[in-house]
C-alpha cells in the first residue's frame, strides 16, 4: 500500500462531523449504527470501479475518480426514487499511487456527498499488487411504498427521459483521443464534464416518486440496454422513436451516426429513463418544467414480447442490449 500508515490515513478520511440525524456511530467501531423509521424503506446498492477497466490517467484525475465512484452508486438511489444518506468505502490500493492522489480521490466523493448531505461511515483499505479498486456502497431511503420498479410499465404508457444522451460517450472519445491535459473548446469541454463530473438525478426521482406506478432505470449502460431491462421485467414491448432522443448542441459537431450509437449505447449520462402512464405524464412533465429540469418524451409501450423496437423514418427495428458488459 502506498499510504504511509493505514490507520493514519484512515484518520485523515473520517469525517470531523456528521450530517445525518438518524446516525447513530459512525467511523470508529466495527460497524457503523443508523436508527430505522417505519415510514420509510431503506435503498442500498454497491459499485466497483477498477483502474484500467473504468477509468485511467488519461481520462480522469483523482477528484474525477471519486467523484464519479459515488454519482454513479447515488444515480442507482435515484433510480429508486430515493434520496442518498451515507456511504461506504472500499479502497485496494497499489504502490504507483500516491497519498495525495487518494485523498484527492476522497475529495472528489466528499464533494458531491456534500451536496446531498450524505455522511461517509465506514469502508476498508487494503493493498493491491497492480490496479486501483474502489467499491462505494449508498444507503438512502424512499417513503415507504414509493419506490420505483422496472416491472412497473404497462401497454400505452409513455415513455421518457431526462437530460441528453450521449455525451458522456462522446466525451470519453475525446479523452481517449487527446488526455486530460488536452486544452480542449468549450463545447468539448461540456462533453468531458459529462463524463467526469455526471449528475444524478435525485431531485427528478424525487418528483417520479410521487406518481403511481413509474417504471425506471438509470443510463448507466445506455437506453438500449435499460429500456431492454424495463421491457423485460414488465413483460412488454417498448417503442422509441430515434427522431425524439434528446441530444445536446456540442455532441453535434459529430457524425449522426456516432451521435446515434452514443446516444443508445454509450451509457454513463446518468440520466432517468423510464415509464409512466398517459394521464400522469403531462403533469410529470409540467413539473419537472417549472424546476427547469429537461425531460421527454421518446416513446411508448404496447403489449407484446419483451422487446425493444427503434423508430426510424418509416423502419421499425429490434433494438439489441448493446451496452458495456464486463464479460464481453
């Protein structure tokens, strides 16, 4: 391990205060203690990020890392229709990094944590012989029989999403290309931003959360593979229509083909794709719109096969599950 003392840096990492009121211990025994609530259900879910796999020097510096490691644990809260409380930290670490790299990287989580007064309250740090790992896992909450399913859509819903697709992928493309030093435009920097820095999208899951019977998913993998899973577990078949995806202006200076592929399948937008009934998404939409948040809509769902159909011009055709899969 590069860190000069475990427990030390450990210290170094613990929090000076806590932000949560239903905390109970945090850092400092075994376990942490956090007191429950009738009212509410508890979320959690874990993500592991490897060096060289996930993420590397050319595309991300340390903040970055960190940064990122939580957005994507938090937009799986979202995704429930929850809110992020605290989060834990795994940490394998080799030699080739350096102290201050690592506390950069716990810098970048704190960062966004901070923004959803979310506490850090526990984790382990070990040694690793070759690659970085970090594994973050969230606890967050959803009022009690609030929380959103995938298995939730139905024939005639609507179907949506926030944001733009497909930047992130783009500016990863223009990482690859050029290494973070690069001193890129301001249209390529917003596409790298998207990729370094995501923003989940709690607040919206918070307004989703309000509605009955709201399929969703997060673009972690790209809408190909989502809405694959939205379609599968609901036992329907979706539509999309390709002229509908939201793009924004600066993935346009590529080629419609790129920005096509980028915006089914290149995933890590962190954005919320989903479904929601005719009668509910006028009034989803007008409220999303009053808080100047950007959704819409691109299809909708009819009975049939659990399938994903993509609209293009006068063409139907079956959209595969072509997101990144680890295994492949």
């Amino acid at each position: 391990m590069s860190v000069q003392d475990e427990f030390s840096f450990i210290n170094s990492i613990t929090p000076k205060k806590y932000k949560q009121p239903h905390l109970v211990a945090g850092i400092g025994d075994d376990a942490a203690l956090y007191s429950g609530n009738h009212n509410v259900e508890e979320i959690v879910c874990i993500d592991t990020m490897i060096e060289e796999v996930h993420f590397n020097r050319q595309t991300m510096r340390p903040f970055h890392i960190g940064y990122k490691a939580l957005a994507s644990n938090i937009s799986d809260i979202a995704a429930m229709g929850g809110v992020p409380n605290f989060y834990l930290v795994s940490i394998a670490i080799p030699k080739h990094w350096s102290d201050s790299e690592l506390l950069e990287i716990y810098n970048g989580m704190e960062a966004l944590a901070d923004r959803y007064q979310m506490d850090l309250i526990g984790g382990d740090t070990v040694s690793s012989k070759h690659s970085l790992v970090i594994t973050v896992t969230v606890i967050g909450r959803v009022h009690k029989g609030k929380h959103l399913l995938r298995k939730n859509a139905k024939a005639d819903d609507i179907v949506f999403v926030t944001g733009s697709l497909g930047d992130s992928a783009a500016g990863l493309e223009l990482l690859l290309k050029n290494g973070v030093d690069f001193n890129f435009s301001k249209d390529e920097q917003a596409l790298i931003t998207r990729h370094q820095l995501p923003e989940p999208k709690v607040e919206i899951g918070e307004i989703l959360a309000k509605y009955p019977r709201v399929a969703l998913n997060d673009v972690s993998d790209g809408i190909a593979s989502e809405l694959n899973e939205v379609a599968s577990a609901s036992d329907v078949t979706i539509v999309i229509e390709a002229e509908k995806l939201p793009k924004s202006d600066p993935i346009t200076s590529f080629s419609e083909d790129k920005q096509l592929h980028w915006m089914l399948n290149g995933g890590e937008d962190y954005e919320l794709v989903g479904t929601v009934s005719k009668e509910n998404w006028l009034k989803i939409k007008k409220e999303c719109e009053q808080k100047n948040y950007s959704i819409t809509k691109i299809g909708y769902v009819i009975e049939g096969p659990a399938q994903v159909l993509i609209k293009q011009g006068d063409h139907m055709k079956l959209l595969q599950k072509q997101g990144f899969n680890h295994f492949k």
